[in-house]
C-alpha cells in the first residue's frame, strides 16, 4: 500500500498565509477554504460538494405531492386547490429546480438554503429564492403588531435599500414582504 506524505507546512509559512489574509482584509468564507485548503496540502474531496447540493428532486416532488394529498404530477395538476393557486402562473414539473420552486414557496425552505450568507441574503434566507416574510423580518407571526412590522422593515431598509448600497431586487423583495404581512394584519 503506497503512502501519500504531504510536506508539512512550517510555522513560518503558516503565519505568512495569516498574514497575507490579514493584509486582502477579509476572513471571507472562500479565503478561509484557501487557507484550509493550503494547509491541507490539497484541495478538499468533491464529496463535500454533493452533499451540499441538499434536497433531491423526489424529495422535493414527494414533499409538494404530500401537501396536495396528490400521487403524482397529472394529479397535481388536477387538484383544484393547486390550480387555483397557481392560476396565471407557468410552471414545470420535470426538474429538480421546478420541483424544489414548488417546495420553497408551498412548505419552506429547505435546510441547505438556511443560514445563508451574502448580499441578497437577510436572518439566513436568501429572499430573491424564498419568500419568507416572518422569518426574514425576525418576527413571531401570533405575537408582532403592524409597528412591529414596519420597525423591522425600516431597519432592514437602512442596510439594503439601493441608496446606500443595498441590491434593488432586495429591497423590493422587503416591499413586497411588508406589504404582504400588513393585508394579512388587516
């Protein structure tokens, strides 16, 4: 059996990778891994990127079918709750992402997708993928008031409205949520 010997990386060398990281300025999560994987001595297994991939189509399919009560997809179709639903709406039902559309918006956010990090992402959720409200504006459905509502939405305004930098389609996401909430607080 042949033994893969990786050189050992000195002290030294590890603390100049710390000190150029220190210098770019960032400890993002990418030149974390760089770093990571600079000591590994080698890039990290593509295992750990599958099992990132998360929810699988059926997953997803079986989960949406379960909440129509439906067996398959022609059913689906059928079933006139989901009709009306989904009335004016395309939509497919052949692939993973189709499938995983549905979830998002009829049962949640699929694990993978929480604790997200970046510039279209607020309390974990990426709102341009899922709409939810409750959860992005960090508040409790039975308990928060329309000021509340609002509150949360003016703070979360003052990071990502387009003026002071934030993404356009972020904040008319917050709009949309807010808007949402306060018809049902009606």
């Amino acid at each position: 059996m042949a033994s893969s010997r990786r050189r050992k990386l000195k002290k030294t060398e590890v603390l100049q990778l710390i000190a150029e990281l220190q210098q770019e300025g960032s400890f993002t999560s990418d030149a974390l891994l760089a770093f990571a994987e600079k000591i590994n001595g080698a890039t990290f297994a593509e295992e750990k990127l599958k099992k990132q991939q998360g929810m699988s189509r059926d997953e997803a399919k079986n989960a949406v079918l379960q909440k129509f009560d439906c067996k398959n997809g022609t059913e689906l179709r059928k079933n006139k709750t989901f009709a009306m639903a989904m009335a004016g709406e395309t939509y497919g039902l052949r692939s993973r992402e189709d499938w995983l559309k549905l979830y998002r918006r009829w049962i949640g956010v699929p694990k993978e997708e929480r604790n997200q990090e970046g510039k279209t992402c607020i309390n974990g959720i990426d709102v341009l993928e899922n709409f939810r409200p409750w959860h992005v504006f960090g508040l409790d459905s039975s308990k928060a008031t329309k000021e509340d509502v609002v509150n949360s939405f003016r703070s979360l305004v003052k990071i990502h409205h387009p003026d002071v930098g934030g993404d356009r389609r972020v904040f008319e996401q917050l709009e949309k949520m807010k808007n949402s909430i306060l018809a049902l607080m009606k």
